[in-house]
C-alpha cells in the first residue's frame, strides 16, 4: 500500500516542526521496535472562556517517513484545541485525517497520540492538575516501553536526545 498524498505532503513539508522555547509540557516518546522517537512540545493558555488550550504545539521526530507525518499531523489537528478536547485525539483519527497508512506503519499513528497524550499528562502533573484514570494508563504504559528502549538502546540513549537538542 502505497502512502496517501496527505502523508507524502506532511512529511516534504511538515507543519510545527521545532522546539518551544518554554513549553509548558513536552511529551517524549519511542517505539522499542523500530527505534522511533518523538518530542512533542506544547505551549497552554487560557481562553476567553477560562478554559485551557493548546496556543501553539510543535514536535521533533527521529524516525521514518509515517513517523514524521503523523507527528506533523497531530500537531494540526490539535493546535488550538481544548485540553478537553486534545485529550480525546486518537491514533484512529490521525489516521483518518492522513488518508490512510500502511498496515505496518499504524504504530507511528499510536505514537504520536501517545506523545500528545504524554504531553497532556505531564502538563497536567506539572500543574498538578487531576489526570483521568485512561491518561495514567497510558503512561504507565510509556514508562514500561521507556525501559524496554533503554535497555535495547543502552548504547544510543541519550545520544538522541543531544542531537534533538541541537
């Protein structure tokens, strides 16, 4: 299955890429797997309504060309999003909104709603913020994959985050 022309152009041309100097939260993740990683920046005001939101949003990914689109892609689609609304972004609807990935690549599409949902999740411990029972799963679950790529990178950790630092 060949890539789906929304795939093809977030990856030539990807939309928030960088950093966020002062983020209010960044969500890191990887994949054991394949060896991708993500950084996920975010930035949280305050709406008019008092409600908070996703100002501005920006990623960094060491990985493959779905890798760089869903991280692109995630970023669109929750720019400007409440808090209560990004925390309910799937990995199914980034793929929707990608026009489809190939069965293999699915992983990239779960990683990067892991890296959001990991940004929220931060952001709401930082502030200390009450964090819904899914959210926690989900990190948990992160933590245990932090350790497996630990483990099978022991040589490569950290040298990722000095390049991405750069």
């Amino acid at each position: 299955m060949p890539y789906s022309k929304q795939v093809i152009n977030h990856f030539q041309n990807p939309k928030n890429f960088g950093k966020i100097s002062n983020p209010s939260a960044i969500g890191k993740v990887g994949n054991p797997i394949c060896g991708d990683l993500m950084h996920l920046y975010i930035k949280v005001e305050k709406n008019k309504q008092g409600e908070e939101f996703l100002a501005d949003i920006k990623f960094q990914t060491f990985g493959c060309v779905a890798a760089i689109s869903t991280s692109s892609a995630i970023t669109e689609i929750a720019k400007g999003k409440t808090l209560k609304e990004a925390i309910n972004i799937n990995s199914k609807q980034l793929v929707d909104s990608l026009g489809q990935l190939p069965p293999v690549k699915i992983h990239c599409s779960v990683l990067a709603a892991d890296a959001l949902h990991e940004a929220i999740y931060n952001y709401l411990k930082k502030t200390n913020q009450n964090i819904p029972e899914f959210l926690e799963k989900i990190h948990q679950r992160l933590e245990k994959e932090r350790e497996l790529i630990k483990e099978k990178f022991k040589d490569w950790v950290g040298l990722e985050e000095k390049q991405l630092k750069k």
